[in-house]
C-alpha cells in the first residue's frame, strides 16, 4: 500500500502543481475592443404578482462582460429606460456612442410562471436584428437570461455562445481532522452550484460526458482510487474501474461510449482504453516510464497524454488504434495536462516557466506556444465548449480558487468561494 501511494503522489506530481457554495466573478482583465452594448434592465410588467427574483437584464450583461467581446453600459449612464420599440429613441444610444442595445420586460404568465421578452437591435442603422419570448418558471429565469446572452453573442460575433453552459469542480473544505470533499457543478457563471458528490476521502479529476449529462471522476472511498461514472440529474452511479494500483484521470471519447483512463494493474502506469457497454480494455501505450492524463482529440483519431519517458513531463500523442507515438512538446522542462480545443486546432496544458506553473495553448499546425497566465501555481486548463475561453485553477492569497482566461490572453477573470480551496475544474460541453 505505501509503494501505491508512492506511485500515486508521484502521478499527482506529473498531474498538478497544486496540493490543494456560489463563485463571486470579478474581472481582473478586460479587452480594450470590446464592442459597446447597453442592455437596459428589463421592465417587470406582471403587477400585482410580486417581481421576479432575478434580474435578467442584470445577468445577460454580466455574461457579456464576461467573455470580453463586450463592455455593457453602466445602469447610471442611462438616458432612457425602454421595454418596447415604441419607447426607443436611438438618439439617446448614439450620444452615448453605443453599438447595440438590448431592451426586454418580463410578464405573468400562471401561477409561477413567467413571459420573457427581449429585443436585439442596431443602434447606428435603428434595426432590429433579433427577437424572442420564453415562456418559463422562477427556477429558470437565470437559464433563460443565459440563453438570452448566447442569441445576442452569436448574431454579434457569428461565434455560439457558451453562457448556458456549466462547470464541475472539486471543492476540500472542513479541518485536518475532519475534512470534506465535495464535487459540484454550477452554471457557467458560478451561480446554481449543486454538490452531485460529498465525501471525506480524496475526489479529483472530473470528466462531463460528450452529451453533458454524465460525469467520470476518480474516488477514494474505502480509501482505495476507483473511477466511477455517475449520471448528473438522477444521482445514479457506479463504479467502472477499482483495479489493484492506480485507476485514474478518466477522459470520455467525442461518441461517448469509451473512456480512456491511468491504470497500474499490470505494473507502470500506462494508457487504457475501455468500452463502457462490454467493459473490456484495451492497453494504448506500453513503457516503463509513467504515462498519465489521457485527452481525446474532438474527431476520435487522437488521444494525448503526459509522459516522463523523456526525463521530464511532457506532452506526446498517439493514435487510438495504437502505434508510433509522437512528442508534441519541447519548449519548458515542464509540460502536462494537455487537452484539446472543440475545433481539435489548439491545445491547453501546464507549463512551467522558471518556477511558475502556467497555463499555455499551442497551435498544432504550427506547433507554436502561447502563455496565456501569469500565476505560480496554475493548473487544470478546460476549454469552453465555443472555444472562446479556458477556465483553470489557481492559487489566491493562499486559496485554491477558479480563474479563466480567454484564449487571447487578452481577457482575464477569477471566480471566488467564500469558503473552501477549488480545483480541477472542467467546462461542460453543450447540453445534448
């Protein structure tokens, strides 16, 4: 047991440069082009029901700010507050040098239930470039104003939005002598967080399914690694791998119906490749050194992994029907964690620069790097499902918190607990 925990931290090494309720965004970074956009708050127009208990108008420009496309219009520097064509005058938006405005109100609609109206329009040219009602429920107005942000992203950038998407993370709370592990998803914004797992042994390296609606992970309940599957709305899991030795870093194939995992069973740790209907295996990669954190590239030909087999940590590749694997990465001593962008073009990964952990892109076709951050200790980059942004832990006066990046490096953003260390964070992809 002593030598698997050897082993283990060995891997966590290769894996993680760190040890380590509803996020807080603040934005530490923004773009100098982001378009001007005014979303006026949206008019409630159900009286006498009591107001909604959100404030659309208020999400949908924060979900804007914070992709750094857009730089919304203060409530403050408002001249005018329309809900209807009719009220918009397009003068006031023009003396106030904004591209696009956003109007809506919200309506009863039954018992508990809600009409949302929104209008897109250009301010310049005073057309409408969009439109939409849903017809909703308190439980998903904040759904609703996320899905509102992405109409208004994707007719603006020709770019789908990811605002109505969702992020898993590791949350370690508690004492020493009585710690608690929790693994919870929250919408992409940090909001509607849910614990789908509670623990007080070690829970690490989430995986979501490509249809959104499952998530691998690795758990040390009985205090022995297992990886497990378990499906986020009904809670129902199992358990698809508790081999002897390791069994770790799950990574789902783009059709859902493999995972790739680390596992230790027949001696070093190497790539494995498992048919989740049969359950059989089959052995990828065969070496002595330790081969760890396996990642699908998006068309399924490819799968990535972190390798010591040099001297150091660093990146190769090998096909899924096995053979010659390749080295991706030489630039640092240190490089892991790598994963794919939704257009297979980029990857993220870790790279250590001096005595800093950061998080990096490459360009595959040109095989060149980028350091997007510029923390110590930065870890677990995750790609947005649209590509725009790269969402990753790090470390904040002393706290594991969230952190995201846009893929620029232009736009940066950090996503706080009040309470608790955060990691390996992992975005969805879109709900299927």
């Amino acid at each position: 047991m002593k030598s698997l925990l050897r082993l283990l931290m060995l891997i966590l090494f290769l894996a993680s440069p760190l040890a380590s309720a509803g996020l807080v965004i603040q934005i530490t970074q923004g773009s100098e082009g982001a378009l001007p956009i005014a979303v006026v708050p949206f008019r409630w127009e159900g009286k006498p029901a009591p107001p909604p208990p959100q404030k659309i108008g208020a999400i949908v420009a924060a979900d804007l700010h914070r992709s750094g496309y857009f730089k919304p219009l203060r409530e403050s520097q408002m001249l005018s507050f329309p809900a209807t064509t009719t009220e918009v005058d397009f003068r006031d938006w023009r003396a106030l040098k904004q591209e696009n405005l956003v109007i809506g109100r919200v309506l009863a609609n039954g018992p508990g239930g809600y009409k949302v109206e929104f209008k897109l329009f250009d301010v310049y040219k005073g057309e409408q470039l969009l439109g939409y009602s849903f017809d909703t429920t308190a439980a998903d107005l904040r759904g609703v104003a996320h899905h509102i942000a992405d109409l208004i992203f994707e007719t603006l950038t020709g770019r789908r939005g990811a605002f109505a998407t969702r992020i898993a993370y590791v949350v370690s709370s508690g004492t020493v002598k009585k710690p608690r592990v929790s693994l919870r998803i929250s919408d992409s914004d940090g909001q509607n967080s849910q614990v789908i797992l509670s623990s007080k042994e070690p829970i690490m390296s989430p995986a979501w399914s490509p249809d959104g609606r499952k998530l691998a992970y690795v758990s040390f309940e009985n205090g022995r690694p297992g990886i497990w599957v378990q499906e986020v709305f009904s809670g129902k899991r199992e358990k698809v791998a508790s081999f002897k030795g390791i069994n770790g870093a799950p990574a789902w194939s783009p059709d859902g119906r493999f995972l790739a995992m680390t596992l230790s069973k027949d001696g070093d740790p190497d790539i494995y490749v498992m048919d989740l209907a049969r359950r059989k295996l089959r052995r990828l990669v065969h070496h002595w050194a330790i081969d760890t954190e396996p990642s699908w590239s998006p068309d399924g030909r490819y799968i990535v992994f972190t390798s010591d087999r040099g001297g150091s940590p660093q990146i190769y590749r090998v096909p899924v029907t096995g053979g010659r694997t390749e080295r991706l990465t030489f630039q640092n001593s240190y490089n892991a964690r790598a994963s794919y962008s939704p257009d297979g073009k980029m990857l993220t990964f870790i790279t250590r620069v001096g005595r800093n952990y950061r998080i990096a892109v490459m360009d595959l076709a040109r095989r060149d790097v980028t350091v997007l951050t510029d923390g110590s200790l930065d870890e677990s980059p995750s790609f947005a499902p649209n590509g725009s942004m790269i969402i990753y832990a790090t470390n904040y006066r002393g706290r594991g918190v969230l952190a995201a990046v846009s893929t620029d490096g232009r736009v940066k953003q950090r996503l706080a607990l009040q309470h608790g260390d955060v990691r390996d964070p992992v975005w969805s992809p879109y709900y299927k």
